[in-house]
C-alpha cells in the first residue's frame, strides 16, 4: 500500500525507517519531511494542516494509510475530517478524532477526565480572565512551587513553574488578561506541584484492546543538570531503570486501565498512541497530562525497540484485532542525544552545512531540523538530528550514542552531555 507520514522531525524519520521496512509498504510518502526522510521515501511539501490539500494529495497519490506525527493536525480534526468524506473515508487515519485529541488539546479537558475516572494526578482548578481574583485564592491555598499550565496548544512553551507568590499572581495575569501565549492562555490551569521523578509511558489501542510500549525518560532542559530554558527535548533513553515490575503493574492497573475503560465510558473513539507524562512520587505514578501521539525524541528510542512490522500493527485497527498480535520488543537499552543549534531555544542561525554524518556507524541518526541540498545536509531548526544506540543498559547505549556524536559537526553544535544523569 501506499503510506503517507505527516510531519517533519526526528519522530517521522523514525516512523519513516520503520514502515519502509514493512512488507506491505509499496510506497512511502513524508508531508513536509526533511534530508532524512528525503533518503528513503518522498518529500511533499504542503502545510499538513491544510486538510483540503492533504486530501488532494492523498488522492493523487492513492494513499491508503496516513500516519500523523505531530499534534496539531489531530487536535484540528484530520480524522473527522478525513472520515467525513466520501472520497477519503476509506484512508486509514493513524491518530484519533478531535474530540479524543482534546485530551492533549485541552488541560481542563484533561484533568476532568483524569478526576471523573479516579486516576491519580494533582489537584488543580481552571480559571478564566473573568474569575481572576478567585485564582489569586487559589494559589493561596498552595505550597509553592506554584505550577500554570495555559489551557491550550503553546508549542509545548505554555507551562510556568514559579516559586514565588508574586511571580505566580504576576504570570497568571499575564496569561490570563495579557494573552501571554494567545487563545491557548485564555483558561489557565492552576495545578499542585509534585515531587519526584518523571517518566513517559506509551499506549497503542484500536478503540477496543490496548498494546503498552516499551517506557522512556526524556530530558527537556536546554542546560546540563536540568537547568535553563525547556527545549522539545534533548534527549531520552528507554526502557527507563527504575520503572521495574512493581511500578508498571501499578502504572497499568491504576492509569491504563482507567483510561481506556474511561474512553469507552465517555464514548469517545479513540484509535492511535496515547502519550502519558508520568511523575513516580514515592513509588506512586501520577499522570502530569496526556498526548494523543508519540513523543519526540522518545520515538528514537521506543521505535528501534519495537520488532513487530508497525504497518501490520497499524491494520489491526481496521477489525479492532490489535491483541491478535504479539509485541516483540528488543530487550536491550536504547539511548538517543539530540544535537541542536547554537542559541536554541532562543535565536539561532539556520543554513548551516553539516558534516560527518556518513562517519556515524553503530547508531542510527535521525534527522529532524535538517534539509538537504544537493549533496550536502543543511540545518533547518532548533534541533537538528537525534543520535540513537543500543546498549546493554542505558550508560552503555549513551557512551555509543556520544561517540557517535562526536563524528558529527556543525557551526555552533551543541549537545548535553549528561543524559540519565538522575537514573
């Protein structure tokens, strides 16, 4: 079949390697995509969140699955909107239908499904420009670190964690009568600060049956130690070490199962990858919120591990046959370094040559903020390429990723050097 993958980071090469391997892949497409993908599949250059052009492409060029990468095209209805229509109704769409995408698309969605279905998370409220005042009391009535989570979609920039008072109120004004990160701060979720050690946890389900993936930590601060600006990531390693038997039966029984049983409930349909942020506080996991796709750069470390054919994984859902199959998944660790320009997050410099990427040997580099240009490879982002190896534990995995890093240069490249430090 043909195969088209929305998106353009390090996550859709990877979701490109995978489904170029399968079987029943005849061709591959990749909406924009980027050098990497550009080697093994072809680049179509439209806004994927133009539904309307991603229809006449998909028609064009006879696609009959569309695997979407990033949350915006799913949080805006590309589901519905391809399950609407005549012509399109029969594209399987990997990704699930709008209302479902409201579990990342909206906090306050979020956390009222979490309390409803008593699955453990952190006591918040919701407030508007209109009740302002009755936030201010609220974080009164908290200990700080105060946490702000504006409500909506802010390119992964809209949560604040504040120690003090004054700044809390100051921020929350901000968000709220500022407009501070636009119509996604028009709520604000006011949330209680939790102390312990995140982790992320991946579900597959067809609506009926759920698959859980192999678990990843990743490491979102641009500064070593966890410090500085937050990034999209700067690096992950999978399966995470202290996530042992105990914990993820405790994961499965007290925040899968409700929250698949909890979909079924609300009747809502819901087909794809369900990303959970985790916090472990004293042996106890916590959800910090949902996604409704894989992370990025988890996906550098999950997929690698997964030995299934992923295109055969994804047909399941068409007759809800998902526990039919048997996950196999690589037993060793998996660790991947992001390389990112200098300046990111903030400023930085775009077009710059890359070299030594054909050096890389025992790992896989995947490329995100990267565009090809005749021969050579040019950045084209904050983050550029993601380095992954295996290992027999993760301090193994991230010693091969680092040497193989370390064959790579561009002007200003930076990386941090202390992925799994905490573990």
């Amino acid at each position: 079949m043909n195969i088209l993958i929305l998106g353009s980071g390090g996550r859709e090469h990877a979701f490109a390697l995978k489904v170029a391997s399968s079987k029943l892949t005849e061709k591959l497409f990749v909406a924009p995509g980027n050098s990497g993908t550009q080697q093994i599949a072809t680049n179509v250059p439209i806004d994927i969140n133009d539904f309307e052009e991603v229809k006449r492409t998909s028609l064009k060029l006879g696609i009959s699955m569309i695997i979407v990468g990033p949350e915006d095209p799913l949080v805006n209805g590309i589901h519905d909107f391809f399950s609407k229509d005549e012509q399109t109704k029969s594209i399987a769409i990997i990704g699930p239908k709008q209302n479902a995408a409201s579990l990342e698309g909206s906090k306050d969605f979020a956390k009222k499904f979490l309390v409803r279905h008593n699955i453990p998370t952190a006591a918040y409220a919701t407030f508007t420009r209109e009740n302002l005042n009755e936030g201010f009391e609220f974080l009164k009535t908290l200990t700080p670190p105060y946490v702000l989570k504006a409500d909506g979609l802010a390119a992964g920039k809209g949560v604040l964690i504040l120690d003090n008072f004054d700044d809390a109120k100051n921020q929350l004004t901000e968000m709220l009568v500022g407009e501070k990160f636009g119509i996604a701060s028009s709520k604000v979720v006011i949330e209680e600060f939790l102390d312990g050690i995140e982790l992320s946890c991946f579900v597959l389900t067809d609506g009926v049956n759920y698959k859980v993936l192999p678990t990843a930590k990743d490491y979102k601060r641009i500064g070593e130690g966890d410090t500085g600006l937050n990034t999209g990531g700067m690096g992950a390693i999978s399966p995470v070490p202290f996530a042992n038997e105990k914990l993820l039966k405790k994961i499965e029984q007290n925040i899968i199962v409700p929250t698949i049983q909890g979909l079924k409930k609300d009747d809502i349909d819901y087909q794809g990858f369900i990303f959970i942020g985790l916090i472990n506080v004293n042996n106890e996991p916590k959800v910090i919120e949902y996604n409704v796709r894989m992370g990025d750069p988890e996906t550098e470390v999950v997929l690698p591990r997964i030995q299934n054919d992923i295109v055969e994984i994804f047909q399941s859902f068409k007759n809800k046959t998902l526990d039919k199959i048997e996950l196999n998944v690589d037993h060793r660790s998996a660790a991947t370094v992001v390389l990112v320009s200098g300046g990111y997050p903030s400023n930085y410099n775009k077009g710059i040559k890359i070299t030594g990427i054909d050096h890389v040997v025992d790992s896989t580099v995947y490329h995100a903020g990267a565009v090809q240009k005749k021969e050579d490879v040019y950045t084209n982002g904050g983050r550029v390429l993601a380095i992954t190896s295996f290992g027999n534990n993760f301090q193994e995995a991230l010693t091969n990723s680092y040497k193989s890093a370390s064959r790579v240069n561009f002007e200003g490249m930076y990386y941090r050097k202390d992925i799994g430090f905490d573990l």
